[in-house]
C-alpha cells in the first residue's frame, strides 16, 4: 500500500533545509555518478571528506586572529572525526592538534605534527599518555591534583621537562552546570605550589578551561579570568606562564535563520515517527557561529578593566590557544547511504519508512540523545510527484535505529537503490558513535578533492603523504 498522506499534509510538515557548500554542490549537482559508482564499490554507508573546506575554514580564523593582533595558536580537536586526511593537512596550515588519546597522538606526530603543536586533554590520562608527552614536548593539560603529582614524578623519573596547563573549573555565568572537568580554586592553588617546587621537572605555560554550550560571553569571561591567573601566577615566579586556553565550543550554522525559526515554532512530537520527543536540539543556528564567533569573543570586555580581551592579550603579551573541532569541520563532508527498501505505513499513519544500508551509529547526535535535523535529500532525485513523507531507518534489529526519527518531505516517494544523503556531518556525526553491530563494516571515508578540476577521491586509509602531494 502507498502512502496515501493528502499533498496539503505533507507540505504541513516542517522542513530544515540543509546549508549546501558549492563543493558539496558541485559533486551532487554535476557528478552524482560518482558518488554512485563509490556507494556500488564500497558498501552502502559511507562519508565523504572534503580537506579542502577544513583548509579554507582554518584560513579563516587565523584571519580573525591575525586581525585582532592576537598571538594565537589553533589546535585541532582530533576527537571531532577520525579521518585522518584532516591531521595531515596540519602542520602545511601552521596549526596543531588536540589530542585526547595515545592512539590520537600517535596518528599527530605520524602525520608530520611536531610534538610541540600537540595539545594532550582529557581527565586523568593514563601514563603512557602522559609519558609520550614527555618525550614529545606535548603541552599537558592538567585536569587533577592526582594527575598533575604523576606527572611530575614521570618528569623527575625520566629526566625529562614537562609542559603544562592547569584546567580550571568552569563555573557557570548561566546557563549548564559546572564542568566535571578542571580543577577548584583552592585545588588550582595547591598545584601551583606544587608547580612552583618542582620547576626543574615542569613548566607551568598557562591555564585553560572547559565550557559546554556554544556562548561566546560566557567564554570571554572565563577566558578574562584566566588572563588574571596567568599575571598572578607570574608575580610568583611563574614566567612562562603565559597562554590561556579556551578550548572549542565554537558553533556551527547549519541551516538559515528564517528555517530555523520556522522549523523550531512548528515542529511537534507528531512530526517524528511513534511520537519521538527530544529534549533539546543543537542550536542549528546560533546567534553566533565560526570564525565570526571567535571574534565576538576577542571582542568582549567582561572584566573590571573595561579593555577587550584581544587588548587585554596584547597588553600581557599572553598567547590565546583554541581547540576547535566541529567548527573546522563545518562543511568538510557528508554521508551517502543506500536506500534498501520502503515499507509504507497504514493509510492512518501517512508516511513511509525508508530502510537505509547502515545505521544511526553513523549518524552520531543519537548519542547525545537527539535528532540530526537538515533534511537529507535524494541524490539524483529527478522529477518531484507530489511529495513524499517519510522516516529513516537503519538496517540492524532494533527499534530504536532510526537515522531521521522525523517525517522527512521528500520531492518524490524513495526507491530501492537510491542514494541518501545527508549533508555537513564531518563535525561529529561520522564516527563518534561508530559500531560494526551485526558484523557490518564501518562506513569507510572517502577523500574527496578537486583541487585540481575534476574530483579525485582516494580512502582514508594509506598513512603517506597528504592528499595535496
């Protein structure tokens, strides 16, 4: 039985029209055989990453940067796609990389990243983490007194010096809680001391943060703050001490704001398939978003002084480090599924659900328990018939595998053997949530380029030279 769903229904469906690159454009406007011809050869799920956009992205916050003469540095928060053309694009953009996990550091230095332009976070990191930053000359940041005395003793062990930050709990200027990571004032005050007797094994360089929410006052405060720890820190001796970190949490826009507005007032839990109701959403178009965001911050005054925080940089000639991730990302990939099949629902319901060769796990804001929400689109769509609504569903046993919980409008009902896709996901959605449930394969990534007219497209896999060479 066909959806039977009145065309004024479907069109009473709210829609979120996904922003498009012209790149993107341009392979799904004027080369969809190709992408075809990749999902026949390589499996029915896969990403493609176009290193090209992350270049351009970079360029564009070293410009804000660069025009708010600040002495910054950006690291690039490897943890947001595992693909590894990413890392090696780099070190020839001047940038380094955030890493959270040995393997993350590994695949860093591997790439050409001077150790130096590492940046190792997370919470209580194991020694082995820990001991190649030693020999590395990685930039530590220190989440824990515990963490911070075992450093210090690897140091003392091995005759090396480490480089380190002291994370600083975030307290809430409004808004999310307080941050599990980070330590507390007086914590922050007794590693400093401890930082103090041990200056021949360590460096303290400076102090970061980490905030949850995408507010770019709230980092300006907390990013002034650490400007006074840095001073105070010096008057003691401390005289390296002179960078902050403000981590990422730079936003990224995903659909226009009229969209947005719309799609936010309209949308309802009969909207989504079984009546789905999430908590929240991403904010798929912030108030403030990328490079514009990060200048928003260096233009902020929240402290006493009533000078900028760029100024305030300047003036203490203290370095800014960044660790952005999803918003280097921003538009540097997308995902292509097979559609497998489409089983239409009882003429009471009005929509279909589409069956997709993969599943949710990549598609990853399930993981944080909510809806990837730009509309996927029909490659090659051709002809509309009036419309089409309908879920999307992975291929695996459970209920809850749905890639669109939502009643997606589609220019025309779905077939077996077309391409979904969904655009902009290199920024988390690709990977974070992988799985091989059910023994299927993990969507492989496709390196896309045209830098040199016509796409080319190689796997993310051989460890040589970058997709420039």
């Amino acid at each position: 039985m066909q959806c039977t769903e009145p065309r004024n229904a479907i069109e009473a469906l709210p829609s979120l029209p996904p922003i498009i690159h012209p790149l993107t454009n341009e392979l799904i406007g004027r080369h969809p055989a190709l992408i075809a011809e990749l999902i026949h050869g390589l499996g029915p799920a896969l990403h493609l990453v176009l290193p090209e956009v992350f270049d351009d992205t970079v360029k564009q916050f070293q410009k804000v940067l660069a025009s708010a003469g600040v002495d910054g540095f950006i690291l690039f928060a490897k943890k947001a796609n595992k693909a590894r053309c990413f890392v090696e694009r780099c070190p020839a953009l001047g940038i380094g990389v955030d890493a959270a996990s040995l393997q993350e550091a590994g695949q860093a230095l591997g790439c050409g990243v001077p150790g130096q332009h590492i940046g190792v976070t997370g919470p209580a990191k194991h020694d082995d983490l820990l001991l190649l930053a030693l020999r590395q000359h990685c930039l530590v940041a220190i989440d824990s007194l515990d963490e911070l005395r075992r450093f210090a003793a690897l140091a003392a062990r091995t005759g090396g010096r480490g480089r380190l930050l002291l994370r600083r709990q975030a307290l809430p200027t409004a808004g999310p809680a307080a941050s599990r990571f980070g330590m507390t004032a007086a914590e922050c005050e007794e590693a400093l001391r401890l930082c103090i007797a041990q200056r021949q094994h360590m460096t303290l360089e400076g102090f970061s943060f980490h905030l949850s929410g995408y507010s770019a006052a709230a980092r300006a405060v907390h990013a002034d703050r650490m400007i006074d720890a840095c001073i105070d820190a010096q008057r003691r001796g401390l005289k390296h001490c002179l960078s902050i970190n403000i981590g990422g949490g730079i936003a990224v826009r995903y659909a226009e704001q009229a969209a947005w507005d719309a799609f936010m007032q309209r949308q309802q839990a009969s909207h989504y398939h079984a009546a789905k109701s999430f908590p929240d959403f991403y904010p798929y178009h912030p108030a403030s978003h990328g490079p514009a965001m990060l200048a928003e911050i260096l233009a902020a005054a929240p402290g006493a002084t009533g000078m900028c925080l760029a100024q305030r940089l300047r003036q203490h000639g203290i370095r800014l480090l960044l660790e952005p991730g999803r918003a280097l990302l921003d538009q540097a990939g997308f995902s292509a599924f097979l559609v497998q099949g489409l089983k239409d629902r009882a003429a009471s319901d009005g929509y279909g659900i589409v069956t997709v060769g993969g599943t949710s796990f990549s598609l990853s804001e399930q993981w944080f328990n909510s809806e990837y929400l730009p509309d996927p689109m029909l490659l090659d769509a051709g002809e509309a018939d009036g419309g089409y609504a309908a879920c999307v569903g992975g291929a695996s046993c459970l209920d809850s595998d749905m890639l669109s919980w939502r009643k997606v409008r589609f220019v025309r009902r779905p077939r077996a053997g077309d391409v979904l896709l969904y655009l902009n996901t290199a920024g988390y959605q690709m990977d974070s949530n992988e799985s091989p449930f059910h023994d299927l394969p993990l969507p492989p990534k496709v390196v896309v380029s045209m830098e040199q007219g016509p796409p080319r497209w190689r796997l993310d896999t051989r460890p040589g030279a970058a997709a420039t060479a």
